[in-house]
C-alpha cells in the first residue's frame, strides 16, 4: 500500500487555454524516480476526489508538480479553485518507467501533456549534469499556442537534447513538421549508423498505439522499446 502525505499548493502555470501545470509543496520522506506517478486527492464540499497523475518536476526539485488538461470534470474545477496554503494530499510514487542511466542515445516519442514524464527524466538528466550523444524528442502539439516546457526543452540542447516540434494545425507560415508524427517523420531525424537508440512512448492509450505502429514500421524490436498507457497504470 503506497504511503500518503499532506502536501500545499503552492501555485499553478496556465499553458494556452485549456492547459495547467500545478506546484504543490513536496513532504518531507517523499521520493520518487523521473517517471513515476503518484495519486492526487482534493476535497470539494464533504466529497475527496482522487486521480492518478504523473509527476513532472525532477527528483531534485524541492516541490511536486503536475501538468493536465482541463476537461470541465469535478475533479479539475477542484484543482482550478485551489488558493494558495490549501492542503491536498499526495500517495505514492508507483510505476516502473525509468530513464535508464547508461543510454547515450534515446528518442522520445510524445504529444501534449503525455510529455510529463519526460520531462521529469530529462529534468533530472540535466541536473545531474548528464550529456546524451543524442536524445531525439520528437514532441507534437495540436499548434503553438500551448506547448508544454517548451523553452526548457531548448536550453536542453547543450545536453544532447534534439527536438523536434509537430504541430497538427500550424500556423501559416510555419516551415516545420505538421500533421501527425509518422515513421517517415521520425526516419528524416535519425542518423546514419545510429539506430541501435531504445524509444520511449507515453501518453493516452490511443496516441500510445499511434506510436507503436510507427516503431513497428521503424523496425523498432520490442526490447528496445519503453511503452505507458496514461490510464493503464497498475494498483
């Protein structure tokens, strides 16, 4: 049974219009591995309210954050009406995906707010002062109005951090990728003597399955591989 802590919030960050990366204060004996999730819980009224969310700070940050799109749920509006020294509660970590250490060269293959995770591995990556010969982040949104991290993500390049943004409905004038990420996309980012790379796809069961078809197309064997469901996590 994973343990449960009070934790504060501290603030949140608005992505567009509809996206939302929320700070709590992180309690003392929590730790976690980049990757990992943990459950939420606010209460609204006399009724607690829980849901699964994957942690996108870094184990070295002093603080928790979380980053969700706003769908009009009860458990959402909660989230929004949270003012500053409001207590929630936080339980956890669970999940077993891991940023291996010894990988020199990943490609992460990403949309929306299914970055999360990843952003939490190369956080941590960069912290810790790691250089990759090439993590390829091939990273789509539905247009630039709301692209999570996305400032973060480029100073990552002095690490090895290669991005790629897809926008499915750019605006005019835009010379990048657009459209959905295909293995036609991906092959145009990959370099000559260097596909031994493991990919790692997250996010919602659909743009997961989207992805394992483009890996399969890739030729991409199983073992490398590192594939989670938002929503398909174990108790």
């Amino acid at each position: 049974m994973s343990s449960q802590f009070d934790a504060e919030f501290l603030g949140r960050e608005t992505c567009g219009t509809d996206v939302v990366t929320t700070r709590f204060s992180r309690p003392a004996g929590f730790s976690f591995v980049a990757g990992q999730w943990m459950l939420l819980s606010l209460l609204m009224g006399d009724e607690r309210l829980t849901e699964t969310f994957t942690i996108c700070s870094a184990p070295s940050d002093d603080y928790l954050e979380i980053t969700t799109r706003l769908t009009g749920s009860a458990f959402k509006t909660a989230l929004t009406g949270l003012v500053s020294g409001d207590c929630v509660q936080v339980a956890g970590p669970s999940g077993r995906l891991e940023l291996p250490r010894d990988f020199a060269r990943v490609g992460f293959l990403v949309g929306g707010v299914g970055i999360t995770p990843v952003r939490s591995m190369l956080r941590e990556a960069v912290a810790a002062g790691r250089v990759f010969q090439d993590a390829l982040l091939v990273y789509a949104n539905r247009d630039a109005s709301c692209v999570p991290f996305l400032g973060e993500f480029a100073l990552m390049a002095s690490n090895g951090v290669r991005m790629v943004l897809c926008y499915e409905e750019p605006s005019q004038g835009w010379t990048g990728e657009s459209g959905l990420i295909t293995a036609e996309m991906v092959r145009r980012y990959l370099r000559p003597g260097e596909d031994d790379r493991t990919f790692i796809a997250t996010g919602p069961p659909q743009m997961v399955g989207a992805m394992e078809r483009v890996l399969d197309e890739l030729g991409v064997p199983t073992e490398r591989r590192i594939i989670e469901r938002f929503g398909s996590k174990p108790s």
